[in-house]
C-alpha cells in the first residue's frame, strides 16, 4: 500500500511517499522523498539516505500510551541515527493514536535531516 501526501519544509514541498514494508516480521515504513524536480530516484544507485519509522498506541487506539521510534541509514547504509520515546496518553490529553506515533516518529526524522542541514538530500 501506499500513502502520498506533501511537507512543507523551510518554504518548499517535497512530494513525500510512505510505503508499507515487511521487515523481519515487522511492519515498517520507508520514507521516500523525491527530489525537487518531483522525479523518482534511481534504486540502483546508492545516493540517497534511508530512514525507517515506526509508531504504536497501546493497550488502546487511540487513547492509550505511544510507543515510536526510527533510524537513519546514509547513503553507505551506515547507522547514522536511531531513536526511541514513550509518550504517556497523559501526557497528551488522551489524544493520541498509533498514527500521530508515526507521524511524530516522522517529524524526529525530518528534524534530524534539518539540523544536520541536510535538507536538499533524497530521503
């Protein structure tokens, strides 16, 4: 399946596209960013960084306690950052849900590419 919606970043917007993935048994999302041009990347080449995220909302969704978190492969396919939070649904008012866990998961992806100034890079 997938998803394609657009994020606005410092006054541009990318096309973003997540894809449901089965890794190791998990269910994952990839997200992929084309460039400005809104051309697709080439997979055969290696120029492009790869991030994974994932959100969960438990024992409930929504209402309940958030679980999310990611990594970032570089163009090497090196580790380059990982990440994990718990967010009460306390924290939050209740307002929370598996969704909102990936899209913060998400957000953290996006804030890391920002504040390595990273921001004409193919995600």
């Amino acid at each position: 399946m997938v998803q394609e919606g657009y994020i606005a970043m410092d006054g541009k917007t990318p096309a973003v596209t997540l894809i449901d993935i089965k890794m190791l048994g998990m269910r994952e999302k990839q997200l992929i960013i084309k460039n400005r041009n809104n051309t697709k990347m080439n997979n055969n080449k290696k120029d492009y960084y790869v991030a994974y995220v994932d959100g969960c909302c438990e024992p409930i969704n929504p209402s309940g306690n958030m679980g999310l978190g990611g990594f970032i492969l570089d163009k090497e396919r090196k580790r380059i950052f990982e990440f994990s939070k718990y967010i009460s649904a306390k924290e939050m008012n209740n307002q929370t849900s598996n969704n909102v866990a990936e899209y913060m998961a998400l957000l953290d992806v996006l804030n890391f590419f920002i504040s390595k100034q990273l921001n004409n890079e193919i995600i």
